[in-house]
C-alpha cells in the first residue's frame, strides 16, 4: 500500500495549506490515485485561492473528473476561496475552529464534510 494522497499532497507543494486543504475536499468518498490526478490537474491550472476564483466552474469540473461528487466540489471549492479571500486575506486558517467554518455554499455555516 501506498504513501496516502494527501501525504504525498503535503510533500509535493512544501506542506501548502491551501493545496492540502483542497486535496481533502476532493479525497471525500474518492480513491487516492484519482484525488491524486484529478489534485495535480487542478493545481496545473491554479494553486492559490485568487487564481482559482477566476476558473470558470466548469473548467474545474473537468479538471477534478471523476472525484464523486465532482459539480458539488466544484462549487465548494469555489466557496471555499472566495470565504479564504473574504475572510482571511487568502491564507488557510490555522486552527480547527476557523476551518470548520468554510463552507461548502455560500451564505450557509455549513462544513463541507
């Protein structure tokens, strides 16, 4: 058995937050080799919170295909960035409080797992 993704996640970006925080999202009742592939896809085309805001959702629909429930995570990822930017000026949250706020639909305190 392999390393875990969101180890190998965490190795590959220097322990990027917001790439691990993403990669978490997308492993939800996903096999690791396809988090894996559908995390590098999506980090090729942006890997920080701005610049995956200017994504069309459908563009990151295709690039995360076929993580379960890929329209949904696609949505709440673009959530997710537009609360880090609103909120906390980009950065990911430190602590378990704060990011069991992010929500995975705008306007509702909902987690997103």
């Amino acid at each position: 058995m392999g390393e875990p993704v969101l180890g190998v996640v965490a190795r590959e970006s220097n322990r990027d937050p917001f790439r691990i925080l993403i990669s978490c999202l997308l492993s939800l009742r996903t096999k690791d080799k396809t988090t894996r592939e559908a995390s590098a896809r999506l980090f090729a085309l942006a890997h920080q919170p701005a610049t995956m805001l200017t994504l069309p959702l459908q563009k990151i629909e295709r690039a995360i295909y076929p993580v379960g429930f890929y329209r949904t995570k696609a949505k709440s990822i673009h959530a997710i960035c537009r609360r880090l930017l609103d909120v906390y000026g980009g950065t990911v949250p430190d602590s378990i409080e704060e990011l069991v706020t992010l929500s995975g639909s705008a306007g509702k305190r909902r987690t997103w797992w």
